[in-house]
C-alpha cells in the first residue's frame, strides 16, 4: 500500500471494515491518485478506444450525429455533451468532421488531467459534471468501467464479494448478499459471478433527467440479453486478472448489461431502441464504402509507382479493420436511447435490418464478454 490511493483504500476498511467492490472502485480509479486522474487511454496509455484506431471512427459516427440533428429539426446550436471524453481525441475528430453544423461541444470528465487535456481542444468546453439540457449525449466505453458491485455463487449460495485488508494486502472477502445481489445471482452456476451495474444504472438516471428532447448513444462492450462479461483490468496494453493489486494503476472493467441499461431506461421515460453491433452500425454508415475508396486510392499509388504511399493506404486500412473485426472492436454494442416520439434514425434502421444476415457471422446470443482493446 505504497500510493496515496491504495493507503486511502485500507484506511477506510480499517475504520469501517470491508467495503463494497463498487466503493474500491470509485477510489481506486477516479479518487485522488487514482487511474484516471491523467488520461490513460492512447498508444501511449494503458488502452485504446475505436477513435485511436483510426479517423474513420469518427468521420462514420460524425455522420450518424448528422442524421440526428436532421430528425431533431437542425437544431442551432446543436448540443453534443460527450460524458467521458477522456483526452479529447474522439472530440476533436467529430468537429472536424461536423464543421458546417452549429455544434455546441462539452466534454464531461472527473478527472482535472483529462480536463487540461481537453482545454487544449478547439470549440470544446469542459466540465466536471454533466449540465445543460443536450440534444446529443454520447458516451465511447464508459459504462463499462462505472462502480459496480459483484456477486459470486458458492456451495453454500450466492456471496457479495467485498474488498477487505489482511496484513497489508487487500483481499477478497465474501458476505451475505442483501436483495439485490441475490437478485443478480439468479442463475448462476457454483464459482459464477455476476455485476450489479450500479454506476451505469446511475448514469442512466442521469440521462432520463437531461434529455428533455434528444438522443443518447451509449457504446460498449457487453452483452444484449441480459449478460454482459467477467470484471478484468488493463495496465500497459496487458490483461491484469488481480484487480486488488496496486489500486490505482489499473483499468477495471466489465461487460455491460445492456438489457439491464436499456430496461432502466424505460423506467426512467426514455426509448430505448434495440442494440446492434459496431461492425452493424459502421456498415450502415458507410464503412464498405469508405474501405472500397480507400483500396481504389491504394491501386492508383501502385500504378503510379508510389510503393510508400501505397504501403501508407493499405496499413491505414488494414488497422481500420480493427473496428468492424468481431474479434476486436467490432463485437462492441451500440445502444441509442430517446426521448420519447423521436424516430429511429436511418442508419439504425439499416443496421437493425441487418440482423441476423450473413453479414455478421455471430449470433446474437449476448454472451460476448467485456473487453477492452489493449
């Protein structure tokens, strides 16, 4: 327990004994010392995300942005509230592919180093807490690592696993489980977990406060049908099973429940349109097409003699791939949420048809587990 976080974290189980995995997680990634008190995500941090693989990222999401600004009557300004938007990468790709639209950009984030990050940006504001009432809410794999609870069956029945101090080390200390992990453990087999998704669902209830006319895209990993994935971390690019070693200088996460998200939801008055994969959605809004250009580009530089050019193009677009990959970033979910009365825009209406077809060659069985891209 060398680092401040981790000497916070046992000070607080000595004075109130073992507290929930929720509450070390709070602490440990978004407390004072804690992981996401600089940006970690990047060829240079401990992970990336979709925007870092490549700009087509964003240029494709750009457009379904535009489709619904359109479906919201072309708002002025058009309000995107981006909630954590961790080094501004994908804020900075979006604005530049939406320059001709009236775009009001605030990024939200909890950390003062992803926030001094985010004032060197062009037109982004920044901010600690969500505000305002957006058109636009956006949110690139951040339920995934929100506080959750978890719960393990044993033989003698379903336990709450809770984070306790033996010695000077942390440990994993099972308790009786109150209702709601009872709840979460229905169906599990002996050794199972499952997560009670507490962060998220508070998310959740954020949104239904602030989308008083407006959309909500929600992308992560996950699972549609009530599962979502096994709690692991990220450090340098690497798996870290032992989530209890070293707070603070670790990712923790876990597959999102998205039937779990999208039934909150509807509780708290919003739409929740079905999910579909990111390989689906960035089909449906020109993924192919964007790939076709771009191996068109790579034979004009061959014929032209330009081997380094072409080399460029055809690494470029191989890396792109990554994002519609099922064994990459592909299998991510994307869930849109509404106000209630607005329509289903076009590319989601195009990729949910896609359901089902050859062009994905999984099934829709929601047992993908939750990972990051190290």
């Amino acid at each position: 327990m060398d680092s401040p976080v981790g000497q916070t974290i046992a000070e607080t189980i000595r004075h109130r004994g073992p507290i929930s995995f929720a509450e070390y997680m709070e602490m440990a990634l978004y407390g004072p010392g804690g992981f996401y008190e600089r940006p970690p995500v990047g060829p240079g941090g401990d992970f990336v995300t979709s925007p870092h693989i490549h700009p087509v990222f964003a240029e494709l999401l750009a457009e379904g942005l535009r489709q619904t600004w359109e479906l919201l009557g072309r708002p002025d300004p058009f309000r995107v509230m981006e909630v954590g938007a961790g080094d501004g990468t994908l804020a900075a790709q979006l604005l530049a592919n939406l320059a001709e639209l009236p775009v009001d950009y605030l990024a939200v984030e909890r950390s003062p180093g992803a926030r001094a990050a985010l004032a060197r940006v062009a037109g982004v504001r920044s901010a600690a807490e969500p505000s305002g009432a957006p058109d636009l809410i956006l949110a690139n794999e951040l339920l995934d690592n929100l506080p959750f609870r978890r719960v393990r069956m044993t033989g003698k029945g379903p336990r709450e696993v809770r984070v306790g101090l033996e010695g000077e080390h942390l440990v994993e200390v099972l308790a009786p489980p109150d209702e709601g992990a009872r709840a979460a453990a229905s169906g599990l087999e002996e050794e199972d977990e499952a997560v009670i998704p507490e962060g998220a669902l508070a998310f959740v209830d954020t949104l239904g406060e602030a989308l008083r006319r407006g959309y909500a895209l929600l992308i992560d990993y996950g699972g549609e049908r009530g599962s979502g994935g096994d709690p692991h971390g990220y450090r340098e690019h690497r798996v870290v099973h032992d989530l209890l070693e070293a707070p603070g200088t670790t990712d923790i996460t876990a597959g999102v429940d998205l039937a779990n998200v999208a039934a909150r939801a509807a509780d708290r008055g919003l739409q929740a349109f079905p999910s579909v994969t990111q390989r689906r959605a960035l089909s449906a809004l020109g993924f192919e097409a964007w790939s076709h250009g771009e191996l068109r580009r790579q034979h004009r530089f061959l014929q032209a003699r330009d081997g380094a050019s072409a080399v460029r193009t055809w690494s470029a677009r191989s890396r792109a791939t990554l994002l519609v990959d099922h064994a990459a970033l592909g299998r991510s979910r994307w869930l849109l949420l509404s106000s209630t009365g607005l329509p289903m825009p076009p590319w989601l209406v195009e990729a949910s048809e896609a359901r089902g077809t050859h062009e994905d060659p999984r099934p829709e069985s929601g047992e993908t587990p939750g990972e990051r891209l190290p």
